[in-house]
C-alpha cells in the first residue's frame, strides 16, 4: 500500500460544506465576533502570508490551512491588516490553538510513521516507547505552539489543531 500525498484526497475529507467547524483564523485575530466585525475582507493578509497558510474561506474571511506549511509567526499578516482585525496585544499569544492526534493514527494502529514528530519544530510531539509494540506519539502542550506544520505531513489526516476551549481529548 502507497501512501502518497494526494491534496484532492485532503481536500474532500477536510471541506466543511455546512459551516460546522470553527474556522481557524489567523494568528493575533480578535475574538471571532470582534474579528468578523472588523475584516474587511481585503485579503491583504492571504495575498502577503509567506507560507501561504491563509485562504478565504467560504464568505471571504481569511481563516488558517495547514495542508503544505505551518505558521512562523513572521507577523506579515498584522502588518497587511489596516482594518485592525488583527492584533499583537502584550501577554497574548498568536492563538490557542493545540495540535491533536486521533486514533486514525498510523502509528496508534500500530504501524511506523513519525512524520508529525520529523516536522515539528518545537519537538511537541513524541514518540513514547510501548512494551511490545511501536512507539505512540504523545503531544506536549507546554511546547505545542499550534502552529500546524504537522498536519501536512500525515499521510492519513490524523493530526488537527483545535482552540484552546476544545482542547481536552483526542481530535474528533
């Protein structure tokens, strides 16, 4: 069996055509209210983001896809943000946000993958050793920055991220 990276195959089981799933906006947004509030909708911040990790949603909001990079927090999108929907404030982190693995997981069915740990930069996920079996991965929330560079990498759309107020459990 080939697991090869295939985006229409990401694209399908990712879409979220009745607007259930909270969108993921970019780092620094305002509460969702405030920020729908603000956005104008310009795009300046999709148009400018050097990872290219912003689209447009469906109603031409810029939300967070994490389906090639993860987020450096360069901050090239509150410097493009006129409107002000955007904001470093002092003692706020970029987001909440958390990366969660769920047990479609190849290495929880029991099957050797570390990619998620290869791509994370701040060595938020680990692989714990199991007697007698393959090694689990385990994320560390005091490192994990929810930047998404490991969600691209998976081969089997195990891994999302989730705000902080969903952050209890597995990705669902």
């Amino acid at each position: 069996m080939t697991l090869a990276f295939n985006p229409a195959r990401r694209n399908l089981f990712r879409a979220d055509p009745r607007g259930m799933r909270a969108p993921i906006r970019p780092p620094w947004s305002l509460d969702e209210a405030a920020f729908v509030a603000a956005c104008t909708r310009c795009a300046a911040c999709v148009d400018h983001c050097p990872e290219s990790i912003l689209v447009r949603d469906l109603h031409g909001y810029p939300e967070a896809s994490f389906e090639r990079e993860g987020c450096t927090w360069c901050g090239e999108c509150v410097r493009r943000c006129e409107p002000g929907a955007l904001r470093v404030r002092a003692g706020v982190p970029p987001w909440r946000h958390k990366a969660r693995i769920s047990d479609a997981c190849l290495a929880v069915q029991g099957v050797t993958c570390r990619s998620c740990g290869d791509a994370c930069e701040p060595r938020a996920i680990r692989f714990t050793p199991v007697v007698g079996g393959r090694a689990r991965p385990a994320i560390d929330d005091s490192a994990c920055t929810g930047c998404g560079a490991c969600i691209g990498t998976c081969p089997v759309d195990a891994i999302g991220v989730k705000p902080a107020a969903m952050n209890a459990g597995p990705l669902t």
